[in-house]
C-alpha cells in the first residue's frame, strides 16, 4: 500500500511519534510525505521516505496529483485545527480529491490509529481491487 503523510507544523512531532509507534507495520508499505514532514519522519525511524517539496512550496499539490492519479491507498493528514493556514483551500483539495477516489484519510491522531490497525488486519486489501 502507498501511504502519504502531511503534518501541519504544530503536528509534525506527533507524526514522528505515530511513525516511532507503528515503523513495523510502515515498513511493509511505501511512504510518501511533504518534504519536512518526510525529513523528520525519515530521521526518527530510519523508514524510507520519497519526499516531496515542503507544503507551502507545493509538496501538499504533489500529493494532491498522485492522489488524483489513484496512486495514494491512505493519506495520514494531521492538521491543525485551531490556526487558520493561508493554504487551507489546498487542504480542502486533498480532502475532496480523497473523497473522489475512495481513499481512506485521518485528519487526526484518533482516525489514524483506526487506519493503521486496519492496514495490519488486512481490511484495506479492497484498495488493491480499485487499482
């Protein structure tokens, strides 16, 4: 399965911590991440990571494309509810662009325990079909 991270910055070190917690189940998968986000995750777990650009130079639009391209099976997407980003419109993007192509998607730390005790349970094998 192809999983792609993004973190808000004030989310950023929950995201590692998550990636620390389950690195057993993100080893069996390819993971992708905005480009900081990817960096940190990367350093703290020794998973490889394909980085794209940071969010706000359009890393979050890279994911985007390969989203519309059906090339993501989950996104783990932690915001941050509480400050208002100048990039929200590219945020409702990714959300949208989930929604369209049926791919799972947390927004939080709660959602994505979920997904990944799904992912290490098999319940995500549908995704294979659509492809």
């Amino acid at each position: 399965m192809n999983i792609a991270l993004i973190a808000h910055d004030e989310k950023k070190e929950l995201m590692v911590q998550f990636c620390i917690a389950y690195c057993g189940i993100f080893s069996r998968h390819t993971i992708c991440a905005t480009g900081t986000t990817g960096k940190i995750v990367e350093e703290a777990t020794g998973l490889e990571v394909q980085k794209f650009l940071g969010g706000r130079q359009g890393g979050d639009q890279q994911i985007a494309a390969i989203i519309a391209c059906n090339e993501v099976d989950m996104l783990l997407f932690f915001r941050d509810p509480l400050r208002p980003k100048p990039q929200e419109p590219n945020d409702m993007n990714l959300l949208r662009l989930c929604d369209m192509h049926n791919i799972p998607v947390a927004t939080n730390i709660a959602t994505a325990e979920v997904l990944i005790h799904g992912l290490e349970r098999g319940d995500l094998e549908w995704r294979n079909i659509l492809k």
